[in-house]
C-alpha cells in the first residue's frame, strides 16, 4: 500500500512538471514576442528620432531664411532714407 501511494505521488508530481513545462513555454513565447515587439518600437523610435532631427535642421533653416529677410528690409529701409531724404 504504500508503495502504491509513493507511485501516486510521483505520478501526481509528473501531471505537475508537465503543466509547469507547458507554462514556462508559454512565458517563452510570451518573451519571444515581447522582444519582437521591442525591436519594432526601437526601430520606429529612431525613424521618429530622424524625422525630429530633420525637422529641427528645417526650422533652424527657415528661421536663418526669416533673419535674412528682416535684414533686408531694414536695409532697404536705411537706404530709402537717404535716398528720400534729399
């Protein structure tokens, strides 16, 4: 009889080992498509950091463009001056 419970015991201990494999395949796979998903979001981070990066290079454009126009304008400005003034 109580060979017959060790038996049971072990085989209760197996059925457990089994759904604890099955469940840690299950994490893994869990795992395997979280770091795809990370990938994925680095990737399209840097495309984002990119397109951040060149927007900044074209505001700083626009506003050397804008800079360069008021000079102008106050140039003309002087120069209407003078030449108005006489």
């Amino acid at each position: 009889m109580e060979n017959g419970r060790v038996v049971e015991l072990l085989s209760d201990m197996l059925i457990e080992m089994r759904g604890m494999k099955e469940e840690q395949k299950e994490t893994n796979r869990r795992f395997e498509n979280l770091d795809h998903r990370v990938e994925r979001l680095e990737e399209q981070q840097a495309k984002t950091n990119l397109a951040l990066a060149e927007m900044r290079t074209s505001f700083m454009r626009v506003a050397d463009q804008l800079i360069h126009q008021s000079n102008f304008e106050q140039r003309i400005a002087k120069l209407e001056e003078v030449v108005f003034s006489k």
